[in-house]
C-alpha cells in the first residue's frame, strides 16, 4: 500500500513524496508509519482525514470552508499529530454504528464530558441573560418554507412523511397531509416562541438558548468522527433585539466568545466577517448593506483584529466567524455571530414601541408628539452560537489537550489506589471514594424512605483501584488511562488519618501546585509526587480546582 505523506505529517499543504508503507526499510518517515500503524483503519482513516474541512456547523448557516489566510491557533502541533478518533476510542469517550452513520453514540466518560460543556454554558448564561428553552425536532414543510430554508437549504434537511403524506386518508388529520423535515437550525422554532404573545419594547432583548439536537443531511463519504456528523447538538441562541441595541448585543457575544475560549485555553482566534452571498440570499442590498455595516462597526469596537470573507454569509444575513485550527493544522469555524433582519419579518414579528417610526431606525427622540404614539415595530435577530457544534468541539477538545484533560472537565479526574488489601486500608480507601462520589444513600428517621440527594451536590469522577497487583502497576496503569489526579491510601494513612496523593497528572503544574499550596499554607513545601491530606483538604482541594476551570 502507498500512500502520501510529507515531513510535517499527514493533511500538510507541504509538497508530497510517495512511500511505501508494507516495506518499512523503504519509510523515510518513522513518525509517519508509526502513526499509520497506531491509526485504526489505515488508509481510510488518512482518506477520511483528508476530507476534513472547516465546514460551518454552527447557528443556522450552510457548512462552508473557512476564509484562506487565516491564522493557526495552535504554534505547536502533537508528534503525531493527536486524533479524536483514536484518542476516543482509548478515553471510553465515544463510538459510531452502521446503523446510525453520523449520529456519534456518547459512552459514559463522554457523556460526562458533553455534560460539563452543558453545566458551564448554563452557568454562563445566567451572567449573559439567556433563558433556555426546549423546541421540536420536527416540523412542517410549511414552516420551512415560511422561513426561507426550503428553498435554500432543502437539499442538507431530511425529509419525513406524516400520516397522510402518501395519500392515507384514515384516521388522518386536517392539515396531516404534507411532508416534514427534521429540523437543522432552531431559528424559526424561537421565532414561534416570540410570537406567542404580544412583546413590548421594555422586553427587548430577549435572549433564547437551546440545546436541541439538529439534524442535516451529510453525505455519507465526508463523515468522521464527531467533526462530519448528520445529527449534532448546538449552543444555539437567538437574541432578538430593537435596532438601537444591536451593537451593544454584539459586543456582549463577543465578550462571551473571549472568555469562555480563554478558559478552554484556545487561541488566538480569527474573526471574520462573511458577507452577502452572490446568490440564495433574501432581502434587500440596501438591508444587507445596513447589517454589514453595523457587524464591521461592532468588529471595529472590539479591538481585534478581522478581517473579510466575501459572499460567505448566510442566506438571510451576514455573520461573524471565529476559526480555531486544530491540532492538525485544519482550520474549523466554531463560533459564530448573525445578524438577521429577513426571519422576522417573514414571520411576522412585531413588538410595541413609541415612536415607532424613528424606532425602526434606532433613533431616540425626547419629542412628547412623537412619543405618545404608539405602534408595532419589527426585531432584529442575533443568532449566535459560542462552542458551535457541541460534538465538533468535543473533538477539538480532545485533540488540543491530546487527552490529558483538565481536572474539572476531565472524565477521568482521580483514582484512589490501595498498598494492600488490609481491613484499614480498604476501609479508607471506601470512605474516601464515597466522599467524592457521594454514593451513600440517607434515609428518613420518620418513614425509612430514601433522602433526595440535593440538586448542588457536587460529586467528582473517582474510581478505586483494589486490586491485588501491586502499587506500582496500579500507578503505570492509572497514568496510562490519564487520571488527573492518583489517590493512595497505605497503612501510614490508616495510622494519621491521611490519604497520598500524586498530582502530576495535572496538565497546569502550576495553577495545580498553587490551589494546593493556598490550601496547606503559602509556606508549605511538598513534593507533587506524594502530598499527605486529610479527607476534608482533599475535598477542599477537588473543590477549589473544580471552580477555578483547571
């Protein structure tokens, strides 16, 4: 078998130079056939990497490449080069069928993941005054084509046939007779969502967040992995927002996309701007010619660098992109920012404003005239998504920390270890894996019913291995799998009450050594390898380096 590889290693835009790879004595790269041997499924694995592009999978715009020229974010790149597919398949995280391509099944270590990147945005929207609200995955052809997304975005929805499509008349419904489709954005059902009553303009913005799985048509030769998928979730949010606030909505995004992509340590990114497309799009130039206008000044107030992609918006709107590239060099679109003037007044959405005229404009008037008229004004939509598609960012995820993952996002952050398999020492080592775990069920002195655990707990990922083996297989083995963080419990901890720990897993040395040394005092001197804690300052430890995101 031959295939293409270059120095830097596989997806290179470098010129290319054929080897041999069932004649190893022929390899001028050992990195290279080393990676291909490690590598599940070989040459297709290398045919599925090569398909790899940045194509959008964030809110509600059509998977396109990213802008050329755009910088990486990310200076030095694993040896070899790091692959959420393997490094999946060895963290438990994830696995695919035949019987559902495209659709990634979540193992528990994985779910674990999904469902920390959901705890942390949820957290956040609290500060950004998101409410998060629940849609249908499915809808009528009508709806769509209200929207617009039947005729422009048809061929990537999947069509569904409702009871009366193909002509079943029994027990059919008025209005049944049509088809569906799967929805592949969440726009137009928080569109139904504002409409359902009457708005005022002291309502505005309103902010809707929603995780509702999406569904779109890939074809089956550009799926890989959790980066081509056919059914995905979102970070979705539509801001819908008086004309006069949507600069400072904007910037509010932005602020967002900063912090959150400074906790995951990713960056630098680029911004970029996509404008009108040369064809599919709805609405007026001039209308167009506004929305870019505000987008450039709202880039203009940011203080960073961006620059432009010419007639890569979406077909309703211009947008703000931010390219991530990834451990092999591929640049991805991951969040996204788009402003929408065309949904809402295809759905017809109205809120109540004085002065409704100037209102339109977002110009403020002190003119009591003015002002004592009252009528309805037309929102404008901020679509945005900051992690973008949850599952691709998950694989970006585990191929920038190359497996070894934070503590408070790790699925694998402890592992309590035993010396023996005294009565004392397996005693400690339970105590402590409930401590964490939080597995001990209470019961009511009154009824004997079992206590509700409370919806704060906060409980950790911590295994116990007490096995017969000895201690220092238990250690390789556990730094093998990435623990963060080994707990060993021995006959001295029995005696001082006491547990060891190793903290070398930790991918922060230094933000783990100084939540440590806070917690033993500014003068304490330990070695990472072998801290003694009590329970209670281990628990503190876990804690702190939970809310502090390392």
């Amino acid at each position: 078998m031959t295939t293409k590889v270059t120095d830097q290693g596989f997806g290179s835009d470098a010129p290319a130079r054929r080897v041999n790879v069932a004649k190893p004595a022929q390899m001028r790269s050992p990195r290279a056939i080393d990676y291909l041997r490690k590598s599940r499924g070989q040459a297709s694995l290398l045919r599925n990497k090569a398909r790899l592009t940045s194509e959008c999978y964030c809110s509600c715009s059509i998977p396109r490449p990213s802008a050329a020229g755009t910088n990486p974010t990310t200076k030095d790149l694993p040896t070899p080069p790091a692959d959420h597919r393997i490094l999946g398949n060895e963290q438990e995280l994830f696995t695919t069928s035949l019987y559902s391509p495209g659709s990634p099944l979540f193992l528990p270590n994985g779910a674990h993941v999904f469902n920390k990147l959901l705890s942390f945005l949820r957290a956040q929207y609290k500060l950004f005054g998101f409410q998060e609200v629940i849609t249908p995955t499915i809808y009528k052809k009508t709806l769509w084509q209200k929207s617009g997304h039947w005729e422009n975005y048809k061929g990537d929805m999947f069509e569904v046939s409702g009871r009366g499509a193909s002509g079943q008349s029994k027990h059919a419904e008025i209005g049944e007779d049509e088809e569906y489709g799967l929805k592949p954005m969440n726009c137009p059902g928080h569109c139904l969502l504002f409409k359902s009553r009457t708005r005022d303009y002291g309502e505005l913005p309103i902010r809707y967040a929603d995780f509702s799985p999406l569904h779109r048509n890939e074809t089956s030769g550009a799926l890989s992995g959790l980066t081509r998928v056919r059914r995905f979730h979102q970070d979705d949010g539509h801001i819908f927002c008086r004309p006069k606030q949507i600069t400072e909505e904007i910037s509010k995004t932005l602020d967002f996309v900063a912090m959150v992509y400074k906790t995951f340590r990713l960056g630098p990114y680029k911004l970029v701007l996509s404008t009108r497309p040369a064809e599919k799009y709805i609405g007026t130039i001039d209308e167009w010619d506004s929305a870019e206008g505000q987008l450039k000044a709202a880039l203009d107030g940011s203080g960073r660098q961006w620059t432009i992609n010419e007639g890569d918006g979406a077909f309703y709107g211009p947008k703000i992109d931010i390219i991530l590239r990834d451990s092999d060099g591929k640049e991805h679109q991951t969040a996204t920012i788009q402003l929408d003037f065309q949904l809402p007044q295809r759905f017809e959405l109205h809120y109540q404003a004085r002065a409704p005229e100037l209102e339109k404009k977002g110009m403020p008037t002190t003119d009591p005239a003015l002002l004592a008229i009252t009528g309805p004004v037309t929102p404008v939509i901020v679509h945005r998504a900051i992690l973008g598609s949850l599952e691709r960012f998950t694989a970006l995820l585990i191929e920038h920390y190359n497996g070894s993952w934070p503590f408070w996002i790790s699925p694998r952050q402890a592992i309590v270890l035993t010396v023996n398999n005294s009565e004392g020492v397996t005693r400690l080592a339970k105590q402590a894996l409930d401590r964490f775990t939080q597995v001990e069920e209470t019961r009511s002195d009154k009824d004997n019913v079992m206590i509700p655990r409370a919806l704060d707990s906060i409980t950790f990922t911590v295994d116990l291995d007490d096995h017969g083996r000895s201690l220092s297989k238990k250690v390789a083995l556990a730094k093998s799998k990435k623990y963060n963080i080994l707990v060993v419990v021995g006959p001295n901890g029995v005696k001082n009450g006491t547990v060891d720990l190793d903290i070398t897993g930790q991918p922060n040395q230094a933000s783990a050594c100084a939540v440590l040394a806070a917690i033993l005092g500014r003068d304490a001197i330990f070695n990472p390898r072998s801290v003694s804690l009590t329970l209670d300052e281990l628990s503190r430890y876990f804690t702190q380096l939970a809310k502090t995101y390392e």
